[in-house]
C-alpha cells in the first residue's frame, strides 16, 4: 500500500486596504490566487505571496511569508494625486481638508434655490510654501446665458497660510454653468437639484492651452463631484473610487478589474458622478452588457433627471429608448465622452444638437482633451469658422503624411478616403485665395468617412456638412 500523502496545510491571509484599492495575491511563479477589492480574506497554502494593492495608476507590494494565519493593512498607495483635498493622497493637506468641508457646509452666498454649488481652487508644493496667490485669480463662474459672470478670486475666501486655498460655495437655480479661465478655455459644470455639484482645481505652473503665466488653474484637469450630502468629507471612499474611474476614462484600454467596476457602478447613489464615469466605462470595456447599461441609465435618469446633458447623451447608446429622456444635447455634457457620443448618434440623427442651442453655438471651439469636455471660447475677435478651419487643415495634412507611408493598394475604402481628404485640402486652398482657379467638386464622403471626420474633429455631422458646403460652394 502507497503512503497516504496529507493535504497541504492552509492559512488564511486576510487583507485590508482603501475601499477603492484593487487587491491581488500573486504566487512564486507571478500566478494571481486570489483577488478582491477593499478586502481579502483567502485560504491558501504556506508559501511566499507578493500582495499587490493598486489605486488608479499607482502601485503597492509586500511580500508575504504565509505560514500561519495572518492579517495585514496595506494603505492605498500615497502616491495617487488627485485635485480633491482627499486624505492619503499625494497632494493634500490637513487644512486644505477642513477649509474644504467647512465652504461646503457654509454656503458663501445665495444666488437660486434647489442646489448648491462649492469651488476649491488650491496650490500644493511638497514643502508647503507656495507663493501667496491667490489661486482662483482669473477663474470665472459663469450661467449659461452668460447674464451672470461671477468673479470667483474676488468672491472666494482665500487663506495664504502655507499653501494657498481659495474656497467658494453658493445655493444656486439647478441648471448647466461655466468654469472659465481669462484665456477663454472654459468647462460646463451641471448643477442637479437637492445635490452640491463640487468642483475642485489645482494651481499649475504651465498650460497646455497656451497660457504663460507663472501659476494657473489646471481648468482641464479639475475633478467634479456631485455630493446628496452637500457636504465634503476627505476620506469618503466613494469620492476616492470615483477619482479612480475618471483616471480610468482617460486611458484608452480597460484597466479596472470587473470587482472595481462593479463597485463604482454600485455606489452612484452615494456620488452620481460614479454613475456617469461607470456607465461610459461600461459602454466603453464591456460594450455587450446591455443589461447593466440600461440598468445604470435609468437609474442615473432617477438621480439626476432628464435635463442633464450627461444623462442624455448616455441614454442615446441604449438600446431600448427612455421615453421621459429628450434626444436633444441643448447644453453642453460634463464629460467629453458624452459629447463624443452625441457627435456620433448626429449622423443618424441630424438634430441632435438643435441649431439655436449652446451646445450647437460650442460645437466647432472644442479642444482635445479627456475625461471632460473642453472648449475655448472665441476672444479678440477669433470666430469658431477660423478654430475650425485650422483644425481641419491639421487633420488633413496629418493624415496626407499618414497616407503616404502606406499602401493604398490592399484598401480600396482607404484610397477613396485619400482622395477625398486631398480634395478637402485643396478646398482650404480656395478658401485662403491660395489654389488654382480649376476648383474640384464637392468629395462624396461615405457615413463611415464623414464618422471618422466627425470623431477626430469632435464636431457634430451637421458642422461638418456646413464646413463642406463653405469649402466647395
């Protein structure tokens, strides 16, 4: 008879880190043996683990000698940044925390009723001796008839003890405003009923918009948060998750473990900004779950109503149409992946953006940039025509070099589409009095041409078929 062998003894590693952390336990030979989100508690046999804790970009490692029962803290990795004020993050601070949550409880001042609006304009160096600017200069708050323009470093409390903060909060009418800087590069910001929609900027030192001045709001890369409470609070995990899911959306691959994206879609009731992140993530890496989808968005439709243009720019992707939910972009989204969306669906439905709208008005001003929804509005006299133009005549000769390095021969569709972009060249040509006097006709561009036109140029199919029509008249 053989020798009965034992199985092997197993030990329970259970681990605790930040509820947004992804946990994975990798073996001796880089295999993952367990994995959870926030906390882990796995039996596994004595050995050697590497236990991995992610947040976002960032990374944590420990190695683990299991023989015996253990448990083990792992914090979310210190080396996240994030313009929210959010404790264990890279660049917060203690008072820049309770300075936050106390503009948030105390509202500066009362403008509307139904909702409420906070700002946090902020510097953080590693030393905490920023210059006393006062960080909010130049940053205007604007509503979307442009009636009223607020002044937010004049308006804003500004404390200069240390690291500079400039905090504002007012009760506002619900409604689609303006974060908009000096420069003219400018932000929606949607403020939904009985919530405080929070937005939350970083001074910077260089723009990739073209401003030079010694310190300037990162305006493009501001979070936003959308709080029931109305109310800050610096270590709320779901605002922790929802920074990881706006770091998600930036990134043009699936990153989130389905356990992280689970999460995020199931904590929207607690911050609905999660809800609008999930949902673009979901459409994006799981583009078969229509079930969840369609779950999500009408859910988001009961959070946040049918007039938030976020809201209906998601609902354009599902399948089974809300009929309380309009198919009209009037206001300019929160996010640019639902402008995207919308620009999209506009060649199927031509008036989606409905032409005396100001989401139409914005449509030929915006500027690369994700997760959220940039433009530039026009200043001395520069006209959205011009903006565009000179996108398109970028867009063309970048792909005219594209074009020539490869072989138009194994693609029949690629050739035409090369021709009709050198026929678009040559209408600027017209357009500048620069081309010869032969002019050549109007390009037959197919839906798929004039879709990839659209989502490079970001600008709905109607503006583009307007743009032809200029070009060859």
């Amino acid at each position: 008879m053989s020798p009965s062998s034992d199985p092997p003894k197993l030990n329970t590693l259970t681990v605790d880190a930040s509820a947004p952390a992804e946990i994975s336990v990798l073996d001796g030979s880089a295999n993952t043996v367990a994995r959870a989100v926030g906390h882990l508690s796995s039996s596994l046999p004595s050995d050697i683990y590497k236990v991995r804790v992610r947040v976002g970009p960032t990374l944590e490692e420990r190695i683990v000698a299991l023989d015996r029962d253990q448990e083990i803290r792992i914090d979310a990795p210190t080396d996240f940044s994030s313009p929210i004020p959010l404790t264990n993050t890279r660049r917060s601070q203690d008072k820049h925390q309770e300075t936050t949550r106390w503009a948030s409880e105390n509202l500066s001042q009362v403008l509307g009723i139904g909702a409420s609006i906070l700002i946090i304009a902020r510097a953080w160096s590693r030393h905490g001796d920023s210059a006393p600017i006062n960080p909010a200069t130049d940053l205007m708050f604007i509503d979307e008839s442009s009636s009223m323009k607020l002044d937010i470093g004049k308006l804003a409390k500004f404390t200069a003890d240390g690291d500079p903060i400039a905090s504002w909060s007012a009760a506002v009418t619900p409604g689609s405003y303006r974060l908009q800087l000096a420069g003219g590069i400018t932000r929606a910001i949607f403020v939904t009923n009985n919530l405080q929609t929070q937005a939350f900027l970083l001074q910077r030192t260089t723009s990739s918009y073209g401003r030079s001045d010694s310190a300037t709001l990162d305006i493009e890369n501001a979070a936003i948060s959308i709080s029931p409470q109305q109310s800050f609070d610096p270590g709320n995990s779901q605002t922790w998750l929802a920074e990881v899911a706006r770091y998600a959306l930036t990134q043009k691959r699936k990153i989130l473990s389905e356990g992280v994206l689970d999460q995020v879609l199931r904590a929207k009731f607690d911050d609905p900004m999660l809800g609008l992140l999930g949902a673009h993530l979901l459409l994006r890496d799981e583009p078969d779950n229509v079930v969840d989808f369609e779950t999500v968005t009408q859910n988001l439709f009961n959070l946040l109503g049918s007039d938030h243009p976020d809201v209906r720019a998601l609902c354009l992707a599902r399948r089974t149409p809300l009929s309380e939910v309009p198919r009209r972009i009037t206001s300019p989204p929160m996010l640019r992946a639902s402008w995207d969306l919308a620009v999209a669906h506009s060649l199927k439905e031509s008036d989606i953006f409905p032409e005396d709208s100001e989401a139409n008005h914005i449509a030929t001003l915006v500027l690369p940039g994700s997760p959220w929804l940039i433009w530039k509005t026009p200043t001395d006299g520069e006209g959205s025509s011009m903006r565009l133009e000179e996108t398109l005549q970028d867009f063309v000769a970048a792909r005219s070099r594209a074009d020539r390095a490869r072989s138009n021969a194994t693609n029949p569709v690629r050739s035409r589409l090369n021709s009709a972009y050198r026929t678009l060249a040559h209408g600027l040509e017209v357009v500048r009095g620069t081309a010869p006097t032969v002019r050549e006709a109007m390009p037959e561009l197919s839906l798929d041409e004039k879709g990839e036109l659209t989502k490079v140029l970001g600008i709905p199919a109607s503006k583009l078929d307007s743009m032809l029509r200029k070009l060859f008249p």
